[in-house]
C-alpha cells in the first residue's frame, strides 16, 4: 500500500476535468474521485520523497485515494490524505514492467472480471482504457452481479436495517451464509435477503434436504453393517436413475457457472440430494433390513447414497468447502476432483463411514431468529458512553520555568526517627531499606 504524506511537495500531474465527470481521472496511475468540484488542474502532494521518481513504473498501477479540496483562486488543489491502492489486480498477479512473473503470464487476461452492477461504467470503460495505454490485453468478460435488497429496498445504516456478514456468521455460520448469498443471487435480478428467508433457506435445504440425508444414510450404514460400505452389485432399475442424475450433474453444474448463473448451478447440485432423499423412501432399507434374503441389496442401496452424497459434495466444494470436507471425511474419503467426478462407484469396498457425526445445520426457530435480530438493531441504537476526555493541562513558557526555584541535595546520613514505625515495605522499598539497613533494627527490615 502506497503512503502518501504531506511533506514532500512534489506536483506530479496535471488533469483537466469536466463539471460533469464527478468523477473519475487517470494521470500516472493515480485514480482521482473529483467529486462535485471541476477545477482546472490537479495537484497531488504526497509523503514519499521518491514518489516522483518511481513514477515511469508506479504510472502503471492504479490507486485509490480519499482526498480533501482546498481553494486557491480560481483552483483546487487536492491533498491526499489516505492512499490506498485500487485494484492491484496486475500487481497481485506478479506484474512487472521490467518482467512479469509466470502467475501473472497464467492468469492474466482475466477469463472473467466480476463487478458489482453499480460499477460496470468504470470497469468497462475507464479500466480497459488504463491496460490499452499500457498495451496489455483486456478482460475477456465482465459480469456485474445484482444486488441483495432487503424487503425490495436498499440497506440504510439510517433505517437501521443494515445486515452485515459477520452479524450473518454469528447466527448461521460461514458456510451456511456462502449458500444463501449463491444461492439467492439471481442471474438477471437483485435478490432478497432478510432474516426470515435466510432461515427459511437454511432450515429446508441445508437442514432437511441435504443435512438429513446425510444424517441418515451415516445412521443406516452404523445401524445395519457397523458402518461399512460395499458395492454388493445387487443392482435394480430404480438404481439407474439416481446414477443417470448424479453422473449427469457436473456437466449441467458446468454450464450454468460458464453462463454465471450460479444460483442455477446450486439447483442442479442439490437436485442429486433431492433425488437420493427419493431414492431412499423408493428403496425402504429399513423395511430391506428386516428380510436376510434382501442384505446384498441393503448394501448396494445405502453404497449408492453413500457414492451420490460424495459426488453431489464433490461439486458443493467450491460453494461451501469447510462443509465439503467435513462430510466426504464422514464417509471416508476425501473431495473428489473433476476427472473423477462423473464416475460413479468410487469409494472403494470396505470404506468405512464415521460413527457419531455430528449435526451439519441445526433447524432453527425462525421467531427467534427474528428476534435476536431486532434485540442486535436495538442496542446499535443505543448511544455510545461519552468518551472521558483528560482534562489539559496548559503547557509552561519558558519564562515561567525560568523562574522555578530547582535544587539537588545530596544524601550523606540517615538515622531512625526516635519512636516512629516502620510500615511493612514493598519489594523495591524492601530493597532500597536493605541497602540502608545500619540505620534501622533488622526486626524492621523484611
């Protein structure tokens, strides 16, 4: 992060503005907010006494910069007070005027740049300009996303209604939040979020569809062969089309995230959960379990929810990873790769799963969710305690020192005060007393 100070004065550029532009201009790779104003030139002064020298390879990076105006006759001159780089997204990829790394030489051009909508006129009009001066390719995409509206409006801190990610993570969980952020962000409108739906979203899916049937499929597979997993090859028509669409998903997933229709893509995957869920009151191994002549079948049904639970899983990783890891450790194996991902029969006989998970997403009251909520806004509304300020003290002139009556004295004796008691020292006293102690009675010495 670059610093900027107030001391060097060093002019580095010069950049008309429009009234119009409120706005936006690039001069040396400093990106400029004008605001409101429309002077005729721009002044930067800055901390960096060399800043005007780096300036051929600084030019090619952008920053942002909050600044003040100050008038001068018919100019203003913007001082900086807090400097921030913009967007290092060249400079995070390792890219170098004088050579660029191999990361950079990977990634960039960028397949996709991903903005919000609000900021699409500067990402594809201003931004492109900047790496075309420089000679560098563009992005080959840019997607601005919708917006997540509460109750159809905007978020306000004055209406109180602001929900911030961490107030989400306290009462949800990271990865429950990143579910319902995906999840609800639709491809072509904004989104709602309040915490009604939130809960909602998470009690039916994460809860219901997906935590219960991993729930249960754990429990079956303890409860019937001590948690062993086995492929017994009993194999029936109602086998193949949970197999058809679980091994089909990866390439409708895939679709959807290249036509950034990621809420979609969140659908298709959890459209395996759903059809394991079915295939469970389709097969009854509890009703399997009762019959000796049905076991190769009760292990080939709870293998087959067992296999469509990692795969479904497999694709959920990027979404919600700490979830993925955890549940493909429940069945012991790991998350899989895309190559493998379309293959179904991949955890290996013997596998076995774990004995006591514990519970992926609680269900929760929605009331009281609700309520907790209303209890965090309210205190938010609470005044905060006024700030104790110390009193100051005016300093002293050096007149006023000047008259102060300063001695030093040196001690050449000291004796016990006739019938006076010494209180019980402290450590450092003890010391100090120790170091006299020809003066006093050692009974008054600790």
């Amino acid at each position: 992060m670059q610093s900027f100070s107030y001391k060097a004065k060093a002019e580095l550029c010069r950049v008309p503005l429009t009234r119009r532009c409120c706005a936006r201009a690039e001069a040396y790779g400093v990106l400029l907010y004008a605001g409101s104003f429309s002077p005729t030139e721009v002044r930067i002064v800055t901390e960096s006494e060399d800043f005007a020298a780096r300036l051929p390879k600084l030019f090619q990076k952008a920053f942002s910069v909050r600044f003040d105006a100050q008038e001068s006759g018919s100019k203003s001159i913007f001082r900086i007070t807090d400097g921030q780089k913009l967007a290092v997204i060249l400079e995070a990829l390792g890219y170098d005027p004088d050579g660029s790394s191999d990361m950079y030489k990977k990634y960039w051009p960028a397949d996709v740049h991903i903005i919000g909508k609000d900021i699409v006129r500067f990402h594809t009009i201003y931004w492109p300009i900047f790496l075309m001066s420089l000679g560098l390719p563009l992005p080959k995409q840019v997607f601005g996303h919708p917006w997540l509206l509460q109750d159809g409006g905007k978020m306000s801190k004055s209406k109180g209604n602001v929900i911030y990610a961490d107030d989400l993570v306290g009462f949800f969980g990271v990865d429950a939040v990143r579910y319902f952020l995906l999840a609800e962000m639709p491809y072509e409108t904004d989104g709602i979020i309040n915490w009604e739906w939130i809960t909602d979203k998470i009690n039916n899916d994460l809860a219901n569809i997906y935590g219960n049937l991993v729930s249960r499929t754990v429990a079956m597979s303890n409860k019937y062969f001590g948690g062993v997993l086995e492929n017994a090859g009993a194999k029936e028509d109602v086998d193949d089309d949970l197999i058809a669409t679980v091994t089909g998903a990866y390439e409708k997933v895939r679709a959807k995230i290249n036509e950034f229709k990621i809420s979609d893509a969140l659908s298709e995957i959890f459209v395996i959960f759903k059809r394991a869920n079915k295939y469970i009151d389709e097969t009854m191994p509890w009703a399997l379990a009762k019959d000796e002549s049905k076991t190769a079948r009760l292990k080939t049904v709870l293998y087959n929810l067992a296999e469509s639970i990692v795969i479904g899983t497999s694709l959920l990783e990027p979404f919600m990873p700490d979830t993925a890891a955890k549940v493909t450790s429940y069945f012991g194996t790991t998350v899989r790769d895309y190559g493998r991902i379309v293959r179904f029969g991949g955890i290996e006989n013997g596998t076995k799963v774990v004995e006591n998970p514990e519970i992926l997403f609680r269900r929760l009251d929605v009331k009281e969710v609700v309520d907790k909520a209303h209890e965090m806004y309210e205190a938010r509304k609470k005044p905060a305690a006024p700030e104790v300020k110390e009193e100051e003290k005016p300093e002293i002139d050096i007149d006023y020192f000047a008259g102060l009556d300063l001695r030093v004295a040196k001690v050449v004796a000291c004796e016990k005060v006739p019938k006076a008691e010494i209180p019980q020292p402290h450590q450092r006293q003890s010391e100090t007393l120790q170091s006299q102690k020809s003066f006093y009675h050692f009974s008054q010495i600790a």
